[in-house]
C-alpha cells in the first residue's frame, strides 16, 4: 500500500505525524503552496498518471478537501512557476495542467 505522512514541527523541534493519505500508486513528485491567508495546498504527482490536490486545515493538520484528476498514464511531475506574480504549479505528464490559485476553491 502507498501513503504519504504529513509531519509537523514541534516548538522543541522534533517531528509530529500531522496526517496520512493513503495513495493510488507510488509517488512521483510532491509539492506544497501556500497562498495569501488561504489553507495550504499539498499536490501529489503519482508514476501511474494521477494528480491528487489536498488541502490541509493549518489548525489541525487534517486534510479537509482531496481531489484526483488523471492526467495520463505517465508519472506527473510537479513545478514550482511564478505566473505575473502569482505563485502556481504545473503538473507535467503527456498533458499538462496548470493548477492557479482561483482555481483552489
């Protein structure tokens, strides 16, 4: 089974597990964004072709939205991208999304 863990730094500096996601496949690439006052956006490029989107609650570490788009059945590779300012990521595979924050909801 694939998952992926969510730590959180303690005031003292050690690590605390935050969350866990179970995944439909091994990971490929991982990126998180943060926008404004907005929730942080945890992304999930998957070898099998799948992009997960997560958000995360910042108070309790949860993850209070998931969603999954199939891109192809080629890994999704994630890339950090400044587009007029706005902090973005693409997910590259044998198509490409652009994930932009008005597009977060």
């Amino acid at each position: 089974s694939h998952t992926t863990r969510l730590l959180g730094i303690q005031s003292d500096g050690s690590l605390q597990s935050a969350a866990v996601q179970a995944l439909p496949g091994p990971v490929s690439s991982l990126a998180m964004l943060q926008v404004g006052s907005d929730q942080p956006v945890f992304l999930v490029g998957l070898q099998n072709g799948i992009l997960l989107r997560l958000k995360l609650d910042v108070m309790s570490g949860q993850i209070t939205d998931r969603r999954t788009r199939f891109l192809s059945p080629r890994p999704v590779r994630l890339h950090h991208v400044s587009v007029g300012g706005v902090e973005t990521c693409f997910a590259l595979s044998t198509s490409v999304w652009v994930l932009h924050p008005q597009s977060w909801g």
